[in-house]
C-alpha cells in the first residue's frame, strides 16, 4: 500500500517541468549573456499560483525558456537579502509583520503597490525590451519569446 501512494505522489511530478533559475548576483558574473526574465511573484497570489503550474506544464515553453533566458524568481514579500542589480543596491522594507522588497518597487510601474504577477524582459544588456502584468498564459508568452529570440538573433 505503501508503494502505491509513493508511486501517486510521484506521477505528477514526471507532468511538469522545471524552469532553470539564477540570483541577481550570478547575473552580474553570467559569461554567457542571454536575455533576462525577471518573474516578481509572491507566496500568497493565487493568480501567481496558476500560472506557474500552467507554465510547469508546458515543456516546449520550459525548454525555450532554459535554452535561450537567464530566469530570476523573485519573491517581491519574503527575499530579505540586499540585492545588487544594475549598478544599486537595493534593501528589504520591513511594515510590521510583512514588508517589501525595494527592488519589487523599483520594477513595478506601480511605485506603491506591485500587480503581482509581474515579468520583466531584459536584453542581454539588461535594457527593458516588455514588461508585463498579470497573468501571462504559457500561449502569450511562447508568443512574446519567439519575438524577443527573433530581435535578439
């Protein structure tokens, strides 16, 4: 019986793919540079849940994404580390019980209150080339990628 449940909590494991992720720091020591994908998510958003099984479940997408982006997860409410990106350092904001990062802030075009989730697509140079808020279905962004691969040929 044992066995069975073992081999149950298993199975959904072989339907979903992993997205190779990278920190802030190793960006700036990257030798091999690729297009930037910065995802801002929290642990609460259930819309950030969604999406990310949708994404899981989309091999080709996770195969384009870890063939040819570097890709941050950044959690915008529990990193608590400085990070230094593009020159700055930026610093976590306690409020109480919860708090921010500066960096989520910094990103957001919503200065006070981030839309959650948030992707942001660099260049290998690390210039904005799209940002978007929201939800992203692995369609659109298959979509978006095949534009970004193209420009960036």
């Amino acid at each position: 019986m044992r066995i069975l449940i073992l081999f149950l909590m298993w199975v959904p494991c072989l339907c979903l793919s992993q997205m190779k992720t990278g920190t802030f720091s190793e960006l700036e020591t990257i030798q091999n540079k690729k297009p930037v994908i910065i995802h801002v998510y929290t642990d609460w958003c259930g819309i950030c849940k969604i999406e990310k099984h949708a994404i899981e479940k989309d091999k080709d997408l996770i195969n384009m994404i870890n063939e040819n982006f570097y890709v941050i997860q950044f959690e915008a409410e529990k990193t608590k580390n400085t990070i230094h990106f593009q020159g700055k350092y930026f610093h976590y904001l306690p409020n109480g019980n919860s708090g921010i990062h500066e960096l989520a802030l910094t990103l957001s075009q919503h200065r006070n209150q981030p839309v959650y989730p948030l992707w942001i697509f660099l260049d290998k140079n690390q210039q904005l080339l799209y940002y978007h808020e929201g939800i992203f279905t692995p369609e659109k962004m298959k979509q978006k990628l095949l534009e970004i691969s193209a420009s960036n040929q």
